[in-house]
C-alpha cells in the first residue's frame, strides 16, 4: 500500500503530465504546426528515436531530419484538414484509431 505521501507525489507528477497536455492540445487546435508535428511523431514513429529517427538529438529550436520531416507531415495534414473542412485535431485523432 501507498503512504499518502507517495499518492500526493504521484498526483502532483500526473497533474504535470496533464497540463503539459492540455497545452499540446490547446496548440494543435490553434493549428501550431510544430504541435501537429509532434503529435505526428508520437502516433506515427515506429523506431528508437534516438539510433533510427534522430527525434530525441533534437529540437524545434535545432531542428533534426525527424523534425524537418514531421513538419512537412503536418503541414500536409493541416491543408488536407482545412480542405476537408476538419480542425487538425480531429484528422489527428482518427490517426491515433489506426494504430
Ligand atoms: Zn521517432
């Protein structure tokens, strides 16, 4: 069993988690194409993301051939989702069901 101390520390890290989320999310559906890109990676990326797609030697402030392709992925997505009259975060949602 867990003190009470331990539960407090998990709910204080899971709170973190949480609202490192809602911003995510509140950027994908402001169409941030960098929080479309990560997103991208998140459900798309099969691979180590250090050895095999370089994700984690990176950053959107050095962006890495994973960061540069990602970005062209959701730019992709965010014209296909405007020409199909959806915000990105719903094409991104039905991608998360495909996986
Ligand atoms: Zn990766």
């Amino acid at each position: 069993m867990k003190t009470s101390i331990q539960l407090r520390r998990e709910i204080a890290e899971l709170q973190k988690q949480l609202a490192l989320a809602e911003q995510a999310e509140q950027q994908i559906n402001a169409g941030d194409p960098e929080a479309i890109a990560t997103a991208l990676h998140q459900i798309q990326c099969r691979h180590n993301h250090i050895d095999q797609c370089d994700w984690e030697y990176g950053s959107w402030q050095k962006p890495t051939y994973a960061h540069t392709d990602y970005l062209k992925k959701a730019q992709r997505l965010i014209d296909s989702a405007a020409d199909a009259g959806i915000p990105p975060s719903t094409a991104l949602f039905f991608l998360t069901t495909l996986r």
